[in-house]
C-alpha cells in the first residue's frame, strides 16, 4: 500500500477518535465572546471534516492523495468561517427610562368631540353622495365582471374544443373567487383602512381581466377569471364598511340601497352589453373581457383621484403624523397605533367567529335565504337565454333584454327599502337611536313571497304560446324580491350582531357566494331534463319554504336575540 495512503487513512482514524473524545471544557461558558464558534459548532465542524476526509479516500483510493487533503482543509476552514458569520453577540434586553410608565392620556390623538367635520360621519352629504356613488361603482364593475363572461360561454366552449358545461366553470369559478376574496380583504381593510383594501385589490383585478382576453388556453382562462374575482371582490366585501363609517343607521339603509343596486347593477346589464359584443364576428367573447378591463380601470382612476380614506381610526393616524410634524412633539399617536396587529386575532374574527356566527339560528337562515336568493340571480345567467333564445327563438342579443326586467324589479325593491327607512327611523328615535333590528325585516316579509311567485310565473309561462310579457313579469317579481330579501338580510344582521357585525357581514358574503357559483352548472341540465316549468318550480318550492324566516324572526327575533352571547348587546 502507498505508505502516503496509509498516512493519511491513519489521520482521518485519529481525527475520528479525537472527535469521539472531545469533551466540553469546563470554563467553555468564559471564553465565548460571540465572534468566535462555540463547542457545539467545533465539534460539528470537526465531525464534518472527519466525514470529508473518509469521503475523499473513498473517491481517491488508488490515486495519490496529494489532492485529496488540500480540499478536506479548505472545507474545514470554509466551515469555521461560516460557524463564526452565524454566531451572534447576545443582545442585553431593551430598555428606557420611562419603559415602566403608562402612555398619558394627554398625547392621545383623538375626533374633537362628537361633531369634528374630521370624522366621516359628520361629512357634508354631497361628499356622502359621492363617494358613495364611487364605491358603487366600484363595487358594480366587479359584479359586471362576474356575469358579463355568461354571454360568451358558446363561443369559449367553441374555441377551446371544450363542452359548454366546461366553459360555465369561468362563471363559477369566478363567484368562487368571490367568496374567497372577502377572507382577506376585510381583515386587511381593518389595518390598511377602506382606500387601500379597495384600490390596490382592484388594480390586479384590472390586469386578471386583460390576462382573462388574452389567453390561450382554457386554464388560463380558468385561472384569471378566479384571481380576477378574488382581487376584485375588495369592493364589494368593504363598501359595505364605508358606508357604515359615514352614515348614521338612520340614513344608512339609503345607502345601502344604492349599494345593493351596484350589486345588482352588474349582473342585470353586464350580459346585455357582452351579447352585443359576441354578436359581433369581429370582436367575440375575448372583447367581453377587454371591456370589463376598461371599466374596471376606469372606474379605478376616477376612484383614486376622488375617493377619501373613510376608517376612523385610520384618520386618526394621519391626523396623529401631521401633527407630529408641525409640532415636533413626536409622543403624539392615535390609540390606532398602538395596536399591535395579530394574525391569529384576524383570523379568529374574519375566519373562526364567521362560522361560529353561522352556527346561531338568525344568522344561519338569513344568510341561508339571502344566499339562496343570490344563487337564483347568478342562475338567469343561464337561464334567461335558454327561456328567450332557445325556446323562444329570439336573437341571442335580443334573448339577453329581458335581463332589464331584473334591474327594473331591483329598482322598485330600492324605493320599497328607502320607503321603509322612512318607517324605521319613527322605531329608532324612539328607542333612545338604538337600532331596533326587526323592524328591518317587513320589505323581506313582503319580497319573500314576491320572489317565489316570480319563478313559478316564469317558468310556467316560458313557452311561446304565452306573451313574452309573462316571463318578464315573473323577472320583475324575482328582482323585487332579490332586492327587499338581500337588503334587508344585510341590515337585519349588522344591526342584530352589533359588535360582531364585520363577521356576520364575512359569513353571508361568503355562504352567498358558494351558492352563487354552484347554481349557474345546474341550470341548463335542470331545465333540458325537467323543463321550464318543473325546474322553476322547484326553485320556486324551496323559495316557498323559507317565506317564514322574516315572519319568524319578526315576532320572536328579539327573544332569539336575548338568548345568544353573539346578539345579547342588541337587545335593550
């Protein structure tokens, strides 16, 4: 054997004894000064130099070994270098002279009084008005987004060589989208404030719905429209909290009235403006998605260039920061500040308590019905065409008109809300302006069997020997039902979980937005296998069924109220 190789072999086997033998020195504790490696990191590196050497005789056996012991002391020296980078000096544990004392009162930002023209509420109503038109459509430019693909469905199934049941999946999943999106959004609008949880969501949305017109295949497509959707959904999770922050509960069931518009706006519109787009041989299903691009952007400049931050306590940071700069008295903070943001408090009130809340019977069959509701909405995405277009015989952009009877039903269920605020407001003021919840419920008493109704009338009447009137009618019926039921679900839960309202708002949105997206891949089976007239019935029969929750809860909603932790604070 090469007497070099027997060398070497004989000082990788003292290495490896050494290294079994080495023993913590006793004083080990006194000469650790933080650069140098400790005991535990020398005999790592030691250990780790023994295995190279073995390693090296293994590969160089036979070969001379004048190579292999250079490269083992580089490792080892590499190893070291990086053992002293890693170590750390200990840090002594902060501290200040005034660590031990309370923040005074007295350098806490704060409204001056009730009436201070700062805080939103006390805003004058032209910027209300506008901004709460801003939001809106804000908030109708995503709801546009999520049902102007419908029209274009054929066309996409033609194009991607898929079955049109396949290419329904950009609607449900993009209400998906919508369900998921919220999760996020309103934990974020509670640290961020409304401005940015709203515009920076909403510009993505702008680039998925351009990805959505240009792509190539069909999962690209089924990707964008889902990101679109949850980047998208910003406005319509936190427009709801604007409104909350700048109107009193005596005129903020007219806002919202204008909000549940925008909400309804976009489905009822979006499909008549993308069929004539599909009907156009030069322009097709992609231009429905360059279109919506171009809303949403435009939307979004006029919004940042308009729109002011709504969230008090997000004021109150600004208001904190401008004084610190004029004053120099750099102690001045909003208690907002001193809020040290949790995850785990977020998701317990964004995620955990909404499903909690869902387990009360108020919030369960409210959210339940409003969500049932908007199923059926998103449901005469598929519907109305198949009702005008294929049965009817009418042209596939004329098939999609009917969609305005939608819109005017939402119209009359808005002034039948404004009607009742009206009502309301007698209840409020005399409850010492305390919120007095069932006294939201009677336009959902009325609606509920409005909304029924309309889908036993148009299902019954779609075929055509009946006037087309007929059909439209019972749409009319739906959306005046659809209006009063969504509206006043909305206000009946904000004002029956007073302090957990963010989360009552984070369930419904949610549960809504499954059924939304479940609804539309049932239509054209339900009606090609059963027909009109049966299908409708069956949506219509189920819609029967929950006629007695607004009726329920109206006569005994207070008593549930008193009987759970979640709601006992409405209760007076």
């Amino acid at each position: 054997m090469d007497p070099e190789l027997a060398a070497t072999r004989s000082n990788a086997s003292t290495s490896s004894s050494s290294s079994s033998s080495f023993h913590e020195p006793a004083d080990e504790e006194k000469d650790l000064d933080g650069h140098r490696p400790s005991y535990h990191e020398m005999r790592q590196t030691y250990s780790r130099s023994s295995r190279s050497i073995s390693l090296h005789q293994s590969q160089y056996e036979g070969i001379s070994t004048g190579i292999a012991r250079p490269l083992t002391r580089t490792l080892s020296r590499r190893e070291t270098v990086l053992s002293r980078i890693r170590s750390r000096p200990s840090v002594a544990p902060f501290s200040h002279p005034l660590a031990n004392e309370k923040t005074a009162n007295d350098v806490i930002v704060d409204f001056e009084g009730p009436d201070d023209p700062y805080r939103p509420i006390n805003w004058p109503m032209r910027k209300k008005v506008i901004t709460t038109m801003l939001y809106g459509l804000c908030t109708m430019s995503a709801t546009w987004a999520s049902s102007s693909y419908s029209a274009g469905t054929r066309q996409v199934a033609h194009h991607f060589h898929v079955g049109e049941q396949v290419a329904v999946l950009g609607t449900t999943l993009f209400l998906f989208g919508f369900g998921v999106g919220p999760l996020l959004w309103a934990p974020l609008s509670e640290v961020y404030g409304r401005r940015v949880a709203v515009m920076v969501p909403l510009f993505v949305a702008v680039c998925f719905s351009f990805a959505s017109a240009v792509a190539k295949d069909i999962q690209t497509l089924m990707i964008t429209r889902f990101f679109g959707a949850f980047f998208a959904s910003a406005p319509v999770t936190n427009t709801g909290g604007v409104l909350g922050d700048m109107f009193a509960p005596d005129l903020r069931g007219i806002a919202l009235a204008g909000y549940a518009m925008a909400v309804v706006g976009g489905p009822a519109i979006g499909p008549i403006v993308s069929a004539a787009f599909v009907a156009q041989p030069s322009l097709g299903w992609r231009w429905t998605e360059y279109f919506t691009g171009i809303l949403q952007a435009a939307v979004l400049l006029i919004a940042v260039l308009f729109i002011d931050e709504t969230y008090p306590p997000k004021l109150l940071v600004y208001k904190a920061r401008r004084l610190r700069h004029e004053t120099g008295n750099w102690a001045l903070h909003a208690k907002f500040e001193e809020w040290d943001v949790s995850v785990p408090e977020l998701a317990r009130k964004f995620l955990v308590r909404p499903i909690q809340l869902l387990l009360t019977p108020i919030c369960f069959l409210v959210a339940l019905y409003a969500s049932f509701c908007y199923g059926i909405l998103y449901m005469q995405l598929g519907g109305v065409p198949i009702i005008f277009a294929q049965i009817r015989g009418w042209h596939p952009f004329v098939a999609t008109l009917p969609f305005l009877s939608v819109f005017i039903g939402a119209s009359i269920g808005a002034a039948l809300n404004v009607y009742n605020q009206h009502l309301y407001n007698a209840h409020y003021h005399a409850a010492g302006d305390r919120a007095v919840p069932e006294k939201r419920l009677p336009p959902m008493m009325l609606g509920s069997v409005l909304f029924s109704a309309g889908q036993f009338l148009m299902g019954w009447t779609a075929a055509p020997n009946y006037h087309w009137i007929l059909p439209c009618i019972g749409l009319v019926l739906l959306g005046t039902g659809f209006f009063t039921i969504f509206q006043a679900a909305l206000n009946y839960l904000v004002d029956t979980f007073t302090l957990y309202a963010a989360s009552a708002v984070a369930a419904n949105t949610f549960l809504r937005s499954c059924f939304a997206g479940a609804f539309p891949l049932v239509v054209a089976p339900l009606y090609g296998n059963l027909g009109t007239g049966v299908a409708c019935s069956i949506t219509g029969g189920f819609a029967a069924l929950l006629i007695p929750v607004p009726f329920v809860f109206y006569a005994f909603g207070r008593r549930i109220r008193a009987g759970s932790k979640w709601s006992r604070d409405s209760v007076f």
